[in-house]
C-alpha cells in the first residue's frame, strides 16, 4: 500500500506532457467565393483541412453559430475641415449605432487622442447611447492622428482575448503623434489573437497633410501585414463590408504536441468541397495560436 502513492505521482510525472497537450484551440476563419464574393455558408468540419509542415491538424469543429465581440474604431480626424470625411464619420457611426440585436459592439474614435464606449453592448438602444456620448466629444481630441496608440487602446478594451475578437478600423495608413512603434502594436495583434480589419477612409491624396513628399510606406505595410497576419482584410471604405465583421466560422483545431507559441499553418478545403468550391478566398490567422488556458483546462 505505501507503494501506490509514489507509483502514482511518478505516472502522472511520466504523462505530464500527454496531459497539458489534450486540448485544443479556436480562430475564426472566413471563405468567399471568387466570382460572386458571397460568403459560403454550407462548410462543416469535415470540408476543412488544416496543416502544419506538412502534417494535419485535426478540424473538431466549425461552427457558424458564434457572436464574436466587435470594436469599431473611427478616425474623426480632419472631419471637421472636410465634408467627404464629415459624411463618411457619420455614415460609420450610424453604421454603429444600427449594429444587429445581440452582437456585442465597442465604438471608439479617435485623432491625437482616443475615446471608447466603457463595454461591448449588444442591445441596440444602450448602444446608441454610448455611442452618441463618444462622438460629442471628437472636437476634443486633438489636431494629429496617433493611429497605434489609438490600436493599442483598442486592444486593451478586450481585457482576456476571446476567439474572433476584432477591431474595424475606418482610417487613414497616417501617424504623426503616436508614442509608441508600429512594430510594438503589430507584435500585439499577433499576441492577442484579435483580428484586424481596416478599411481606408480616402486615397492619400490629403493636401493638409504630408502625402506629396512623405508616401507613408510603414504604415501602409504594417497595417497590411497585421491583416494578413490575423485573418482579416484591408479596403477602401465600403459600407456593406462590415459584414465581414461577423462572417466566417469558429473552427477548432487540435495542435500538435508540444506547443506553446503560434506557428504557420494552412487552411484548405478536401473531399467534395474541393471540387466544389475551386475560386475561394481564405482569410484566416497566418499563424496558429497554442492552446488557451480555458481548452487546456477541459
């Protein structure tokens, strides 16, 4: 009997490694079709196909029944001087306001300061208040646009990251005010997990800024290379893709042994859906997270 114990704990010591690795981890991955740019919404786990190095991941699951959190992030800078930018913060912000029922959205605008709604809200009267109280307040908010420590602030309104976090943001490749790197925020994206879709508020044709002689290459790279990195997709400003905020599937997928940092993976389809579906579009994470703490624990 004074065996067991000691026996026990040296098993237990053995496995440790099977143990921690028995869970699994979630990202949201969308799929448009090429030709009709319409979301395909018939796929189940068994129509997905995921790699590492050459080797598959088991697909647990894709779920298409999900309300992932949301933060709208709108630079109002310049709006005041410009009436394009006027009506395209106004459009944005009844974009907002009018979210759907049940959807958890943060609003938050910003220049050389940035202003948030307190909580993801998804009742659509208490939304539209908040909402209302943010945007009384852009005149105060400065006369530069600190574009990554507005995305910093952004990232910190999540708290502990949920799969399918996202932040639209509506706004111009320009930063003349921020105190912190892009590199810093890019590394943050890819950190948290959360999922970066921007849509550009104009050409960089500004005459009160400093596009003629300063192309503003980094942040154009950056912003770009953080979408690829988390999934998400970079525009011009078009109203009707902010459905894209809420398009995809939960897909769960069981890493391989032994990992603890995110890694490059592949997303393809197999079988009948292969064939049926030979233009897409895949826009998921470039790299894929290790287990969370919440799927490790079941």
């Amino acid at each position: 009997m004074g065996r067991t114990l000691p026996l026990a704990l040296f098993l237990v010591w053995m496995f440790r490694p099977a143990f921690s690795q028995d869970c699994t981890t979630t990202v949201l991955v969308s799929f448009y079709d090429q030709l009709t740019t319409a979301e395909i919404q018939t796929l189940n786990a068994g129509d997905i196909e995921a790699r590492m190095s050459n080797a598959a991941l088991p697909v647990l699951d894709a779920n298409r029944n999900f309300s992932n959190r949301l933060l709208i992030l709108l630079e109002t800078e310049g709006a005041a001087k410009s009436e394009k930018l006027g009506d395209l913060v106004e459009m944005v912000t009844r974009q907002a306001r009018t979210a759907p029922e049940g959807k958890p959205v943060a609003f938050g605008i910003f220049s050389q300061k940035a202003l948030f709604t307190k909580e993801f809200i998804d009742d659509p009267d208490k939304r539209n208040a908040a909402i209302g109280a943010i945007i009384e307040e852009q005149a105060s908010l400065g006369q530069h646009a600190a574009l990554w420590d507005a995305l910093h602030e952004a990232l910190a309104q999540f708290g502990r990251h949920q799969p399918g976090d996202t932040i639209l943001l509506v706004g111009d490749p320009f930063d003349d005010a921020s105190h912190r790197p892009a590199s810093d925020i890019e590394k943050e994206f890819v950190t948290t997990g959360t999922r970066l879709f921007m849509m550009r508020r104009a050409h960089a044709s500004r005459v009160d800024r400093d596009f003629m002689w300063n192309s503003h290459e980094l942040e154009k790279n950056v912003l770009e290379r953080i979408t690829q990195e988390t999934g998400g997709l970079l525009s011009e400003y078009v109203p009707s893709l902010i459905r894209f905020a809420w398009a995809g599937y939960m897909v769960e997928v069981k890493p391989p042994p032994g990992m603890d940092h995110p890694r490059k993976w592949k997303v393809q389809f197999r079988g009948a859906a292969r064939e049926t579906h030979r233009k897409t579009n895949f826009y998921y994470p470039a790299v894929l997270p290790p287990c969370s703490t919440a799927s490790a624990s079941r």
